[in-house]
C-alpha cells in the first residue's frame, strides 16, 4: 500500500470527483493515462451505478484511481421551510412546465451499500466528503489496502480525519466550485466570511496534522500547483479545470458558461441543494439564493427537475453552473493534454523556485 498519495501516479496532479456527471470512467482514464491522480464521483449514483462506473474504469486504465463517496447527512431539513421554498419555485416549474421534486429521497447516499461493494472488491484510493468516516470504515479499507482520503475545510476536521485513521487529507479551500466539504453544515455561518481561503486553511492544517495534505480550489494553471507545493501541499487537486475538456460528462452548457463573459464571478449558494456549493452566479442563483434553507439533499430532491428541465431547454440561467473561482481560466483542450500542460507550467515555475522537475516519484 502506497505511504504517499504521489506513490500512486507520475505526477502531483488530481483529477477532482465530479458528481452529477461531470467526472466518469472517460475522464478519469484520460487524466491516470497522462500520469495523474483520476477519480470517479459515486455521489448521487447507486451503488450498482458506482460499481459500473468502476468496472469501465478498470476496462479503459490499469493505472491507480480513486472514488468519492459522499458521507451520510443527519437531516435537519425544518419541514416547514421546505415548503415555504417549495412555494417560493413555484414560478421556476411553471416556467420551465415541469413540477418541483419529492423531498423524501434517500439521505445516506446509499454509503453502505457502497462500503460493501469497495471493501469486497477494493480500489486503490477512497476519498471522502461531507464528514468524517468512522474509524472501523477507515482501517476496513486500510486493511484491504485502500489509500483513504478525507476532504476537510478546517484545521479541526483535518484533526479529527488524522486522528480517525485517513492516510492523507484534501484541504478544500472556499474558492472550490461545487459543494463545500464541511463535515457539520452550519446555516449560522453564512455571510460570516467564516470559509477560508485555500492557502491560509493549507498553512494551518500543515502544522495540525501530520499526514499528506492535498490542496483543492481555484487551482488553474501550473504555476498555482507549484505554489501549493511549495507551501507544503503534496498534490493539487483540480476540479474546475478538467470541467471544461471533452473528456468531461458535464452538460455542453455548463462547460461552455464556464468561460463566457456573462458570468462574471461564482458564490456559495444554497439554491440548488440546500447546503452550500459555489456556482456561477444565474438567474436561479441570484433570485432564490438569498431565502434557500439549509436543508441538504431535499432541496437537492425539491430542484432537481427543474435543473433537468432547464439543460433540456438550453437554459444556463435555471440549473447549477458549478465552478471554482478560477473559472475564467478553464481551457477546452483534451484531459490528457490538459495534465501535460499543468506539468510543463508547473516545472517552468519550479525553476523559478530552484525544485526538482515534476514527475521524479513515479
Ligand atoms: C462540478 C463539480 C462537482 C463536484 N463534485 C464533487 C464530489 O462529488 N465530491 C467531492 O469530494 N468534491 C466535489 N467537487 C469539489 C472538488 O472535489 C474540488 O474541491 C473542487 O473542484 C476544487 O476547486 P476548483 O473547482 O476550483 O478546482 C465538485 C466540484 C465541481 C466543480
């Protein structure tokens, strides 16, 4: 079993889980091909889904890759302001003639299900977000010679990953594009500025814990890898940046809002899922981010045909647009391509540094 997650590839480079279709067995193979970190998002998927994903995976790469599951939420939807929202979207079915979902779809991701699929057939790399496994979860996969992966947002959660038994942490900056990883959603955080920034959260959880750090967020151009690095990152994780290339399963309009000069900056919103997630900022965003509750998945289950409906019609302005603050930068070119890229930045900004070349651990 690998000691360092750069044990696992050529180069310091992670492809970002995806969920929601952005990151599949096509994307992932691409990146581990070019001697990066690929992942696939089991999140929102059965676990039968994740398994086939899996199985594709292994059909198209011999390479090490990983796979993202989604912790368990305990529900703290207030029922009542479920469906004053519900009300609130009335006007966004209407528009796109479609109704609002049901709220009564399943909380744990259906975790289990998908713990006993990857302890009976292992992958080489699990990482975790929403929360904290269990330590039993954790040396399960240790003992089956899974490399584990905790995705925190805190120097407190990267403590309580460390001491729970994960072998590297994902520090997951507030300029990521999608969900933010916290491990307990707290609506009384919201507009504090509580999120940190990804270098300020790296420095204090490089001297919290002692394990591999990875760093993720707004993370676009080689040059901000060797930053990273340089502050004590292991590996960079990147999201936003594989978002954009062909290999990529997100919707064509998503991809393509990525770059266009309309949307000019992303926020954290709970519009479309109930807990926080940075996306450009929209119609929908703009109109019903400022009353979503903090009611994480049912407002997921509550929008999501009116998220279909919207990308069946070609309307950027009705769905979630996830992207980190780097998405101006994203650049349409083929994942593989887009990985030796990022190497060649990221060894012209080590000589600037005095670093050895990237992929000297293979
Ligand atoms: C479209 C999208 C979907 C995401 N889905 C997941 C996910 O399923 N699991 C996860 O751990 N992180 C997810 N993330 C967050 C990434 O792991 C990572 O933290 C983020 O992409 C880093 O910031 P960047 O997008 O600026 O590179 C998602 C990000 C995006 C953009």
């Amino acid at each position: 079993m690998p000691t360092a997650p750069t044990d696992l590839c050529r180069y310091p480079i992670v492809q970002a889980p995806m969920a929601g279709g952005g990151s599949g067995p096509e994307l992932a193979a691409a990146v581990c091909g070019a001697g990066g970190l690929g992942f696939l998002a089991a999140g929102y998927k059965t676990a039968d889904g994740m398994y086939q994903e899996i199985k594709q995976l292994r059909s198209l790469t011999d390479r090490p890759f990983g796979v993202n599951l989604f912790m368990p939420q305990p529900s703290q939807a207030d029922a009542a302001a479920v469906e004053v929202y519900r009300e609130q979207l009335a006007g966004e079915a209407a528009w796109y003639e479609t109704e609002l979902g049901d709220t009564d779809g399943p909380s744990d991701d259906n975790y289990e299900a998908k713990l006993a699929i990857l302890r009976e057939d292992p992958v080489p790399v699990v990482s975790f977000t929403f929360g904290c496994p269990s330590r039993a979860v954790l040396d399960a996969f240790a003992e089956v010679g899974t490399y584990t992966i905790v995705t925190v947002t805190t120097a407190t959660e990267a403590q309580a990953a460390q001491w729970s038994g994960a072998d590297a942490v994902c520090v997951q900056g507030v300029e990521a594009g999608g969900h933010q990883a916290t491990h307990r959603d707290d609506p009384y955080l919201d507009g504090t500025g509580a999120g940190m920034g990804l270098m300020a959260l790296l420095g204090q959880v490089r001297e919290a814990v002692q394990i591999p750090v990875i760093a993720a967020g707004g993370l676009m151009r080689g040059a901000q890898i060797a930053a990273v690095l340089a502050a004590g990152a292991s590996m960079a994780q990147l999201g936003t940046a594989f978002l954009a290339t062909p290999e990529s399963g997100a919707n064509p309009i998503h991809k393509q809002a990525l770059t266009n000069p309309l949307f000019t900056h992303t926020e954290l919103t709970r519009a479309f899922s109930g807990r926080p997630a940075r996306g450009l900022v929209n119609r929908f965003l703009r109109e019903h981010g400022p009353y979503a509750p903090a009611a994480y998945p049912a407002i997921h289950y509550l929008t999501s045909p009116v998220r279909k409906a919207a990308a069946k019609a070609g309307d950027a302005q009705g769905l979630n647009l996830w992207a980190g603050q780097g998405h101006r930068l994203a650049r349409e070119m083929p994942a593989g391509h887009l990985v030796e890229v990022l190497v060649a930045e990221l060894d012209a900004a080590r000589v600037v540094l005095g670093l050895p070349a990237a992929g000297g651990a293979v």
